[in-house]
C-alpha cells in the first residue's frame, strides 16, 4: 500500500527502495500482485529485481544438478559398465579391472594384515598382505589375501560384488580364446617382465604380475606371474586359483593350499 502523506520511504525498503512516487507517475505491477505508482527510480530498480531473481532460479537450478550429477553417473555406470573405468564387461558378466584392495570385510570388520612368514604359515582365518610387506607394491599390485578370507561369510568382495568363482572363470577363460590362448587378452602390457609373450589386454581386463605369497610365508614370481583366487573350495586342504604367466599365452586353472597369498578379482552380482 502507498506510504502516508509526508511520510519519506526508509533506504533499502523493500517495496519503496528509494524516492516516493510523484503524482501523475507510470504505475507497475509488483510481486505481490498490487499496481502502484513508480517513479524512474522505483522502475529501474524493479528491472534489476527481476533480472536477479532470474539469475536466483538459475543459480538454484545449477546447484540442485551439481548436487545430483553424482548420482546420475554413478546409476549411468550401473547400467553402463563401460561407463565406469575400473570395470569390464567380458561376455555376460561385468568384472573389476583392478585387484581387490580392501581392509575390511563388507560388514565392516577389519581383515588382519599378516607380515611375519611364520604367523602367515599357521593361519586358518582371513588374513592379507603386500607383496614383500611393502605397501609401495600395494599402489600398483593391490593386496594379496588367502583364501580364508576369500571365504569368510562376512563377504571380501564390496557390496554388490562377489569374488569370482572358478565357474566364473571358466566362463571369462571360454570367452577370451580357451585355456590356451586366454592369457594374451586378458594380461596387461606393462609391468610384466620380458620374454613378455601374447599379451594384447584387448579384454581391458589388464591382468598385473602381482606374483603370491607361498604358505610358508615367502614371496615369489612378481612380474612374471598373476594368480587369482576363486571362491571355489577343490577339498578341506586346498581351493582352485588361475594362473597367468608372462612367457605363456595360457591362463591356468591349479589348486593348491589355502595358506597361498594372491590376487582377487570380483564380479558385479
């Protein structure tokens, strides 16, 4: 409503910001649905008001998609998986490009790290290490866990991941060639040592020589060997693992003990 007779508007109002109205002035129609008298002033100010609610709405508007473009990417690379650099679908099945480096079992509890050969070699239970205890290797190679751990029930693999299983690997194995030609798609092209035989990573799966730990606790084979876990249990003494070496283009399916330190490569579920 219009200011009383005499009475001068108050700097910075938030109807009449700066002089009142003269007789006889152009009339505008403000947000609140009221038309009133407006001086020049009170027009130009009016502009100035719309242009920064505009710009207002715009800036709410790029902050709710900033919030929500996360989401979106991260849904986008569920259904996507090339949309999501540290996967790769190879036939039907989507797997992790990277080995597994977790602490912590899924539902939360720590996985022991286990450096001493002799504590190494008695353990029944999840444990895992870095290759030679040097946690550098670990940027690279990720860790080396035994089977226990691939076996806990708490879960090794993150959420809605399972480590892969010696069906599983067949599949992938069937899928890139046959047991002897495999290893040349599915091995990486750096890292490994020469003679660096058939290797062309054409699969992305880029399989590193991250070489084992044996069960008497020693380390062996970095740069010439890759060996993964299944989740496949062979007997009570021993579980089924594939192999990959730098001079053979095979992938090899082996059991061997528990004890064993290696590689883990997960599945999406």
């Amino acid at each position: 409503m219009p200011l009383p007779a005499g009475e001068k508007p108050k700097k910075n109002h938030p109807r009449y910001p700066f002089v009142r109205p003269a007789e006889g002035a152009a009339a505008v129609l403000f947000p609140d649905g009221t038309a009133k008298p407006a001086s020049l002033h009170q027009l130009k100010h009016f502009n100035i008001m719309k242009r920064t609610h505009k710009y207002t709405v715009r800036a709410g508007l790029f902050l709710v998609l900033a919030t929500l473009l996360p989401y979106l990417q991260a849904s986008a690379a569920k259904k996507n998986p090339v949309a999501d650099s540290r996967t790769v679908s190879i036939g039907s099945s989507v797997w992790m490009r990277e080995n597994l480096d977790v602490t912590r079992y899924r539902n939360g509890d720590e996985i022991p790290r286990v450096e001493d050969p002799a504590a190494w070699n008695r353990l029944t239970t999840g444990a895992w290490c870095y290759y030679e205890n040097n946690s550098d290797k670990g940027v690279t190679y990720g860790k080396l866990y035994n089977w226990y751990a691939v076996n806990d029930p708490r879960g090794l693999a993150p959420e809605g991941w399972h480590v892969a299983s010696d069906a599983e690997w067949r599949q992938l194995v069937d899928a890139t060639g046959g047991e002897k030609a495999s290893g040349t798609k599915l091995k990486a092209t750096v890292l490994w040592k020469e003679p660096l035989v058939a290797a062309d990573n054409s699969t992305g799966f880029t399989a590193l020589p991250a070489g084992y730990r044996s069960g008497n606790g020693s380390f062996a084979l970095l740069g010439s060997n890759a060996s993964f876990w299944t989740s496949t249990e062979n007997n009570g003494y021993s579980a089924w693992y594939r192999q990959i070496y730098n001079s053979y283009s095979a992938v090899y399916r082996v059991s061997s003990t528990k004890t064993l330190g290696m590689s883990v490569r997960c599945v999406r579920n």
